[in-house]
C-alpha cells in the first residue's frame, strides 16, 4: 500500500490542496479486491467456454 499512498501524495501535491480522487485506502482496496475477483471469474467462465468448445469438437 506504500506505492498507492505515495501516488495519493503525488496527487495531492500536484492539484494543491484539494486531492482528484477523495478516497481512504480502504475504498481503494475494495477497488482492487472487486477488480481481482473480476479478473478470476473472467477467466474461469474463458475456461468452461473453451473446454466445453473442444469437448463438443472432440465429439463430432
């Protein structure tokens, strides 16, 4: 989370007083953790499409 609070600070300095993106680190990691269980579900539904395209191929 170091990376995360220097980019904040960066920001932060940046604009001046009034930081672009108003969020604690928590908000931010729930961003994450939604992005994360986004990536996996994607990935497991590629998975049952793929398998399920070279079953019925195998099939035929």
């Amino acid at each position: 989370m170091k990376r995360a609070e220097q980019y904040h600070v960066m920001i932060v300095s940046s604009t001046g007083d009034k930081p672009v993106f108003n969020m604690g680190p928590g908000l931010l990691r729930l961003i994450i953790f939604i992005f994360i269980l986004v990536i996996i579900a994607l990935a497991v539904l590629a998975y049952l499409v793929l398998d399920a395209y070279r079953v019925e191929h195998e099939l035929r």
